[in-house]
C-alpha cells in the first residue's frame, strides 16, 4: 500500500473518530442541560442539580479525552 494511500485512510479514520466524539459529547451535554432546566422549573432539588451538573462537565471531559485519544492512535 502506498504511503500517501494509508495517510489519507488515516486522516479519514480520525475525522470519523473526532466526530463521533463531539457528537456524542454534545448530544448528552444538551440533554443533560435540558433536564438541568426542567428541574430547576418543577423542583428545588439541588442534590440532583448539582449530581447533573457535574455529570454535565465529565461528559465535556469524556468527550475531549476521546478526542485526544483518537488523534494519538492516528498519528502512531
């Protein structure tokens, strides 16, 4: 296989990756906000507010960890 072949599959395999990993980031971090925002209109249960907003910050991190992760096995 040509080099400039495998360079190309592998900067392809890390779109898809990096992708994948903001989609998914940023799908869960709107839903968890979403929730975040109902129950601060229904209830004043700050335990559970506070639990989403930290579950809100691990899946950014998650998320930017992926990211990395990706980069790294792509450019090994």
């Amino acid at each position: 296989m040509d080099n400039n072949v495998m360079i190309n599959e592998l900067n392809k395999l890390e779109i898809i990756g990096m992708s994948f990993f903001v989609g998914v980031g940023l799908l869960i971090f709107v839903l968890i906000s979403l929730r975040i925002k109902n129950l601060m209109k229904t209830t004043k249960d700050e335990m559970e507010i506070y639990r989403l907003k930290r579950a809100r910050t691990m899946t950014v991190a998650l998320s930017l960890f992926g990211q990395i992760l990706t980069i790294i096995y792509c450019h090994i």
